[in-house]
C-alpha cells in the first residue's frame, strides 16, 4: 500500500491516492500518525462537488478513529461559492461528512471566513460537520453577500436560502435557525415542507415586539433605543454583553472583528428595525415538520419562556432547557450540540398529518389572493353578454400574466374573480397591486384580499380555512383597494411596501375579529 501511494502521488492520481490512502490506514496499526496524516493528505486534495465512495469511505473512517475528522471536514481553500439569487450572488459554504444535509440559518450577522477564526465557533462548525453534510452562506447583505439596498425581507430570505440549496444540490436538508434566524426557519419550513427534513430552533423566538400574548418581548420603545445603541456602539462593543456575557478577552476581540467584517453601523441598525417587525406567532400551528426547540434558561438576549411559547404552539415540538446566561452558539456549543446530534441522527417522524376533515393533500403555508369585480353587474348591463365576454376574456388574461410573472398559482376563476396562491406573501401583494392597475386600464374595478396561513394542496384545488379568510377579506375592501390581513402584514417588514391601517373587522362565518391593512398607493 505504501508503494502503490508513491506511484500515485507521482502521477498526480489523486483518485487512486485516495484509496491507497485509505487501505494503508486500514492494514496500519492503531495510533498510526502518518498513515492517518497520509489520509488526511488525499481527502483534502478533493473540493466541495466531488463526493465518491472511496472518499465518502475515507471521511467516515478519520471521524471514527478521531485525529483527522476535524481537519477533513473543513474545506482547503476555495471553500466559499456564490449561488444566484435573483440578482445578487449569495456567498455560500458546504462542509462536513457523510450524513444528511443540514442548512444553518445564522443569525444576526455572519462571515464565513471569519467564522472559521474563532477556536469554540471553529468547533460548532466542526462538530455540526462530523454528523452532517453541513451548508452555511450569509445573509444577503451581510458577509460575503451581495448587499442590496434596503433591507431584505424574510421572504427574500427564503429565496436565498432555495438557491443555495440548489446550488449545493440539496434537495431536503435538516434547517438549523438560531437567534434571528429562527423566524426565517420556522418560516422556510412551514412553505416548503418538502424540502425540510426536519427544524431546529436555538435562541429562537416569534416577535420582537411585546403583545398581549407575548409580555417577554421588549416593547416598540425599547427596540427603538436599542437600534439607536446598536449603531452608535457598533465600532467597538457590537452588542456583546447582551448576546455573550461570559466572553473572555480572546472571544470579545473575534467578535468585534468579525461584526465589523459582517456588516456597517447602519446595516446593523437596518437588521434591528426590520426584526422589530417580524411576528410569526400564527404560523406556528402551521408547521408539520419534527421540531427541536433548545434554549438557555438565562438567556440575556430571548428569555426562555419564548422558547416555551414556541414548542407549545408547535405541533409535537420537543423542547430541551440548558443552562447558561449566553445567546450566542459559540459559547459551549457541546452542550447545544449534545442535543442536535442524536435528533439529526435520529431522523424523526413528521409529527402531524392532515386531519380527515382536510381529506388527502399536502399542508403547506401560502399566501392566498382573492379578486372580486364589485362591479360586474353593471358592466355586464352596459356592454351586454357578447361585450363583456369580451372585456372578460382580456380580464382573464391581465390577472394569469401577473400571476406568471410574479410565481402564483391560479387556483380557481370560475366567478367574477380569481383565487390563486403564493409562496410569498411579498410576491402576492406586489401582484394584487399590479392587478389593480391593468384592470384599471381596462375601465374595470377590482377589489383583493390576502391572506396568509395553512392550506392544504390537493391535485384539483386547495382547501382550507386561510382560503376562506381571504375571500372574506376581500369582501370587505372598498372597490380599488386591496386589503390584507395582519399575518401577511407582519411577513413583509423591511418590503418597502406600506399599509394603512383599516381597524378590526369581523370576518363573516369566522371567530373573532381581525385586524386589516390596505396596501398604500
């Protein structure tokens, strides 16, 4: 074996390096460090995008006899890649070993080379890769990303968050959210199911904002103050006590060097005032993937009674309280990873399934658009059948080609209007307003409502309870205006789209109130 790997490092055979490599480590005796160094050698000659099984073999084998597995993990260079989303280039690195894809979700802010600089957060990394084909990328904005103006919404959040899939050749991966990346996640899996293995929350939670459901929150007051310290305070302290009490020296100094790195004062600002916004509370019955909630009891920054909140409201939700005071994962992320590991290995059941009121389908969450000609009568008086089946069919073509251009699905169209479904409720606004402008140019009046919520998607049509809110929606807007519900609402901060607030209404046929918002011009 040891000659067979001098041939083939000198004919530059990499492949059959490797697997020289990897029987001469096998036949070796135990505790052999230049056989295992040998291994590490060829494994770290192969990039992200090569996966064979004799590489596969040799990865698994240094993790089992320890000494290399850390080092084999980590790319040598030329780790980072550049999946496009839209138009911008979302920075992007996979890692790690055999074992199912796990996408990392970050939170406030991220560098993934800097990531690598920090000893403890090195080895979260690290550790995360040992048992999992580990995918990160920064945020658009932060990091090595792209950075847009304005601030990103969580459904452009999501859309990166496809595309590095994608670009990673992910199909279905296990979605690790923690501290703001938790909402995006929780989020993320409830839209597209099918691609989440299952969810893990750490330091999560459902808003930023006190309600009356929700008294841990900071109130709108608070936030406001604490974007203004974050901005002026981001040079030096770059909120380390709050997220890392018990730092030491080395740890501070990595920490400020790398928010610096991630992000401006003013982004950092932009962040806070986009995350004061986001309330995912009633999305959380909506999720039918397994769920993992961790939290430290002490934490400064999210108080664990937020972490409880979450794993009640979702569905068979595990929930696992550890000890400590800091936010951050890079402070003893033995103990957080000590609880993901056996979770990701143990590939849970889906927790819930459809109801047999619901009949067969697939549960997702989705915005829902519902149109409405007020006016149609009148019309079809005016210009008579012939002449309105006319005005109709141009109608009808108006609304598919938003509903192309913006990636909704028509669902329904059998009456005066239209019923289709979005995956983003962003999209779905933009549309319903852009629909509105082309009837307008058509002489004809339209009225919208949106919601967003659970449906379920059967091969005929969808169904649901959220289908029957939007249409009651849309019965209360005034004609021309396009209304939608607090939910949907909540989903776009940091769009750029605004709202007028219309009051609490009662949706006829449905329990309690509700409170609506008509897009502004």
């Amino acid at each position: 074996f040891e000659r067979a790997l001098a041939v083939a490092r000198r004919d530059g055979a990499r492949a059959l390096e490797l697997r020289a490599a990897l029987a001469l480590a096998r036949s070796a005796a135990p505790g052999d460090r230049a056989a295992a160094t040998a291994l590490e050698r060829a494994v770290g000659w192969f990039r992200e995008g090569v996966d064979t099984p004799d590489l596969a073999a040799a990865r698994r084998y240094l993790v089992e006899h320890g000494g290399g597995g850390v080092a084999a993990a980590r790319p040598h260079g030329g780790g980072v890649r550049y999946a496009r989303s839209g138009d911008l280039s979302i920075a992007f690195e996979v890692t790690g070993l055999d074992g199912p894809d796990l996408v990392l979700v970050p939170g406030f802010v991220s560098h993934l080379q800097k990531d690598w600089q920090e000893p403890r957060h090195a080895r979260f990394l690290d550790r995360l890769g040992s048992f999992s084909r580990l995918i990160r990328f920064d945020k658009r904005g932060t990091g090595l990303s792209d950075r847009p103006g304005g601030t990103p919404d969580l459904e452009a959040r999501m859309d990166d968050v496809r595309a590095v899939m994608d670009a990673a050749g992910s199909e279905r991966a296990v979605v690790l959210g923690y501290s703001e990346g938790g909402p995006m996640a929780i989020l993320f899996a409830a839209t597209y199911p099918e691609r989440v293995e299952s969810l893990v929350l750490y330091g999560a939670y459902a808003t930023r904002v006190r309600r009356d459901d929700y008294p841990w929150a900071a109130t709108a007051e608070e936030r406001r103050s604490y974007a203004d310290r974050i901005e002026r305070e981001w040079g030096w302290e770059a909120d380390l006590q709050r997220m890392c009490p018990t730092a030491d020296v080395e740890l501070a100094r990595w920490w400020g060097e790398r928010a610096r790195a991630a992000a401006s004062p003013g982004a950092a600002r932009a962040l806070v005032e986009m995350n004061s916004q986001i309330d995912v509370r009633e999305l959380l019955p909506a999720l039918r993937v397994p769920t993992l909630v961790i939290h430290r009891t002490g934490d400064v920054d999210v108080a664990v009674e937020e972490a409880r909140y979450l794993a009640a409201r979702i569905p068979s939700a595990q929930l696992v309280e550890l000890p400590g005071v800091d936010h951050f994962v890079a402070v003893d992320p033995d103990a957080i990873l000590d609880v993901v590991e056996p979770f990701v290995r143990g590939r849970p059941q889906v927790p819930s399934a459809p109801t047999a009121d619901d009949g067969p389908g697939q549960r997702v969450l989705a915005t829902i658009l519902v149109t409405d000609l007020p006016h149609a009568a009148r019309e079809i008086e005016r210009l008579g059948d012939r002449g309105w089946a006319e005005l109709r069919r141009r109608h009808d073509e108006a609304v598919r080609d938003e509903l192309r251009r913006h990636s909704g699905e028509d669902v329904d169209n059998a009456g005066e209007g239209f019923v289709a479904t979005f995956d983003g409720p962003g999209r779905a606004i933009r549309c319903a307003v852009n629909v509105r402008e082309r009837l307008a140019e058509l002489g004809l009046v339209v009225r919208i409502g949106l919601h967003t919520g659970e449906i379920v998607r059967c091969p005929q049509d969808v169904r649901g309870i959220a289908v029957h809110t939007a249409a009651r929606v849309a019965a209360q807007a005034e004609p021309g205006e396009v209304l939608v519900t607090a939910t949907t609402r909540d989903l776009v901060a940091g769009s750029g789209l605004a709202f007028d607030d219309r009051g609490e209404r009662s949706l006829k046929g449905l329990d309690g109130a509700r409170r609506l918002f008509a897009v502004a011009a």
